[in-house]
C-alpha cells in the first residue's frame, strides 16, 4: 500500500469553504479510482465522493451540488472542493485510492469541524 497524505482540514462556520487536498508518495503508477470518504462521531465511514481515471464521478446526495472532486492524474492527487458547509458536514475526512487489482489505499484523514 502506499501512503496517502490529507491536508487542508479546519474549523470553518456554517455556509463556508474548505478545500481538501491528498498526495501520494512514492507511486508513480496512477490508481483506478481515488476518492473521499468521511466519519462522523459514533456513526460509520461512509463515501463522500469518487472519481475514476476516466474521470467519471460520483457524489452521495447530501453533498450534490457542493462538493466538488477532482484529480490530477499525472500526480496522483485528488482535491475535494467543499462549500455551503453545514454543521453536518462535521467528521474525518479520508483519501483513499483504489489499485486496478482492486486494493485499496487510505490515509490518516483530516477533521473538518463546521461550528458557529
């Protein structure tokens, strides 16, 4: 497995940005899809978000229409675009890319708390 690296996590208030950035290290190969997922407190990780090498993307309802994937395949990186950010939104947000044999790879996560 290789290491995936989040940044970009914070305390933001209600209705404001952040933008989530993951690297890899030491991969020069590209993985067959990369993604983001999330877990709040006392609740179970779920999917937030994923892109494939084609580019096709996928959103969980809650965060259509602000949120925004995107990856860079060249640098097998992937950014999470999060804006009108509610208290919801609040969890550990974590990158994980999916090998072609279908391995997958996670990274430590960065919080994102949304509070007045």
């Amino acid at each position: 497995q290789v290491p995936l690296v989040e940044s970009g996590g914070g305390l933001v208030q209600p209705g404001g940005s952040l933008r989530l950035s993951c690297t890899t290290s030491g991969r020069t190969s590209s993985f067959y899809a990369m993604g983001w997922y999330r877990q709040a407190p006392g609740k179970q990780r779920e999917v937030v978000a994923t892109i494939t090498s084609s580019g096709s993307t996928n959103y969980a309802e809650s965060v259509k229409g602000r949120f925004t994937i995107s990856r860079d395949k060249d640098r097998n990186t992937v950014s999470l675009a999060m804006n009108s950010l509610r208290p919801e939104d609040t969890a550990v947000y974590y990158c994980n890319g999916v090998d072609w044999n279908g391995s997958s790879s996670w990274g430590q996560g960065t919080r994102v708390a949304v509070s007045s």
